[in-house]
C-alpha cells in the first residue's frame, strides 16, 4: 500500500487517538532513554506543577524562605527549594537549603541550636571554721540566677552538692549549680565551701586506765576524761580540755598501782583511800574457824577475775577484840582500827557477815549468810557507775568469764 493511501486510512482515527491523549513515545524499549528526566517538562510536570507535595516546613528558633519552582503558589510544591536561616544566638545544623522530592520528603533535616549557653555566677564561699566542741558549720549563700541571652527563658537551676543553710562537716565540698536554656545549652557554676576544724592532736589513755572524750575527741572544746583500772589510782589530771591555742589543758595523767595505807588513825580515814576508786566487801567473823567464812572466802578466791573487773577490794576482820586482825591483801592493819571500822559500819562482833560499800562509800547490801559470786556481781552490774565502766570495758576488750 503507498503512503498516500495509508494516510487516508489513518484519518478517520485521528479524532480517536486525540481523545486518548496518549503522548507519542520519545523513546523506544532499550534505548535508556526516559521522557520523564526533566522534572519540569513533560507527564510529571503536568501532574505535580502547582501542587503541594511535601508537608511544610516549621524550624523552630529559625526562618524558612521557599521558591516554588517557576513561581508557582504552592511553597512545597514539587522542586520547591527553602533557604533556612537560624535566629540571633542560635547556629544551623543542617543544609542550609532544603528541596521537597518525589518521595514527598525534604532533602534534610535542620535544627537551629543555641550557640551561646546560659550565663550563671556562683558565690564566693570562704573557708570557715567551726565553733568549739562542734564538727560541723552552718553555711548559708544566695542561691544563683542565670541568664540567657537568647528569649531570657531558662529551667530551675539544679543544684548538685548539699544545699544553703546546711550544716557542712569537716573538709572540701564541691558545690555546682546548672541551668540549661529551651535550646538545651547549659551554663555552669562550681564552688567549694571549706569546712575546719580546729585540733589539739589525739590523746592516749593511760596505762591501766580509761579515756572517755567529747566530740571528736581532739577539736577545739572537746574535753577528755581520765580513770584507772581496779588496783591503781590515778596520778595527774583527772580531765583535760583542748583549748583555742590548740594545747591541752592540765597535765598527762598516769595509772599508778594503789598503796593503801593501813597505819592511818582512823577507820574513816582508812575509807577515804578508796572514795572513787574501789567498792569494798568487808567480811566479817568472830573466828577463823567459823565454816561460812571459809566457805565464802574460797568461793570469793576462785572468782577473783570478776572481782578485778567491778573494781572490788575484800578486807577481812578475823577475831574479836583484843585479838583482832584487818587484812587487805597481804596488809595487815592494827586491832584497833579493825574494831573501829566494824563499830563504824556497825559489823555484828560474834557472827559472820558481810558489807558491800560501793566507791562513795555507800552501805549497799548487807549478808549474814553464804552469797554466790554471781548474784553478788548481778547487784553491782545494776549500779549506774558500774554500768559506765561495763561500757568502757567493753571498748577495751576487757572481760571476764567469771
């Protein structure tokens, strides 16, 4: 067929394949070629021209400037490219030039920080020192305000540290205040507050003895006091106190074994040598042959660690006058002051019996009879003295089975 003949055939078709809009092919199958590489030209041109395609764009802290592409009026129009710019203070991370794409997606994204963080002062908190006979200071300061130069708005600032009108303890502390602006930068502050406390040095306790301190022991103020072990007096003094110029009071006291005196003229004077010191469990009998004295005696030596640990001296008065005999230990004191110290603790003078004196010289029970080692020690450890010297004891490690 010629061409002639083939273009009046086609001719009555022309109105059909018009209303099929179908575009004629640039390109044939394999070529690589695509009618659709031009965004503005073309199918997709006449699909997406002028109409919004991707969702707005809100940068907060910073300033968005689009172009739509060939001044269309939609800003996220296909192809539309933003310029994005951050506010005074504040740095751009990101592009700085956004283009809505075909995935409905900008090419980025931004975020416009705070370049510059808050601005916070801390106080100046000196050294302090604490008063006497106390470990800690009472420290007060105002607490700091930042400042942004962004929008003035800030967070609470946060403290890290213990907190004004604390009492601080001895040493370094490490106080810091933080505040962060609505960009999240954050300014810091940072103090120490300094806490002394003044001290005289350690003490010892002496050699068979007790020390018992205030406080912490050795600070300005603090007070020390002194006392021996059952058998030993104490020499020096009694109680020491660490004063401002750091020194302590008094002199270096010492435990020194106890001389008993058995040649005094009087039985008070006799108890005079144990007022504070000792408890004294007289035992009395007409004779060395009465059974309960022995019987007790024997009992009383085989409990002589409980003894030595409530601090008790036995004085023995064996016989009646004339032939009268006192014995503390291995001292022997005259018949006539053996009588006077039964007449004065009115001691029966034909029977057995015992007195329990504790150390202010006290009458505390009386015995006619055999009494057990432990029920004796039981009324002695009720006494509020004894039970001050349990304490004491009981940090040295002292004890006893008995």
């Amino acid at each position: 067929m010629g061409s002639s003949a083939l273009r009046a055939a086609l001719l009555p078709l022309l109105p059909l394949l018009l209303l099929l809009r179908v575009p004629p092919s640039r390109a044939f199958p394999g070529s690589g070629d695509s009618p659709l590489e031009d965004d503005e030209v073309g199918y997709s041109h006449a699909r997406y021209k002028d109409t919004p395609w991707c969702s707005p764009i809100k940068v907060k802290y910073g300033d968005v400037y689009c172009r739509a592409p060939q001044g269309g009026y939609y800003k996220t129009a296909l192809g539309t490219r933003c310029d994005i710019r951050c506010r005074k203070g504040y740095e751009l991370h990101g592009s700085s030039q956004l283009i809505c794409q075909s995935n409905r997606r900008w090419s980025d994204k931004v975020i416009c920080k705070h370049i510059e963080p808050p601005r916070i002062k801390c106080p100046s908190v000196k050294e302090r020192i604490a008063e006497p006979n106390k470990l800690t200071v009472r420290v007060s300061w105002e607490t700091p305000e930042g400042r942004d130069t962004a929008d003035g708005i800030l967070t609470d600032v946060i403290l890290k540290g213990l907190p004004p009108g604390s009492n601080f303890p001895e040493g370094d502390h490490k106080i810091q205040y933080t505040v962060y602006d609505r960009a999240e930068n954050k300014g810091v502050c940072k103090f120490r507050v300094k806490v002394r406390v003044r001290r005289c040095g350690k003490l010892n306790a002496p050699e068979n003895g007790y020390m018992k301190c205030s406080s912490d022991g050795d600070n300005y103020g603090a007070t020390c006091e002194f006392s021996c072990i059952g058998g030993y007096e104490l020499q020096g003094s009694p109680a020491r106190v660490c004063q401002s110029n750091l020194a302590w009071s008094g002199t270096e006291p010492t435990c020194a074994a106890m001389n008993i005196n058995v040649g005094v003229r009087t039985a008070a004077a006799l108890l005079d040598q144990f007022y504070e010191k000792r408890r004294l469990l007289i035992v009395s009998t007409p004779t060395a042959r009465n059974l309960l004295y022995r019987l007790q005696l024997g009992m009383l030596q085989q409990a002589q660690c409980g003894l030595d640990l409530r601090h008790i001296t036995v004085v023995e008065l064996v016989g009646v006058f004339p032939t009268l005999i006192g014995r503390i230990g291995a001292k022997i004191m005259p018949p006539a002051l053996a009588l006077q110290l039964r007449l004065l603790l009115r001691i029966p003078l034909y029977s057995f019996s015992m007195v329990l004196v504790d150390k202010h010289g006290m009458d505390k029970e009386r015995y006619v009879s055999l009494v057990m080692p432990v029920a004796l020690f039981n009324l002695i450890d009720t006494f509020p003295l004894r039970k001050e010297e349990m304490v004491l004891q009981a940090e040295m490690g002292q004890t006893c089975n008995t």
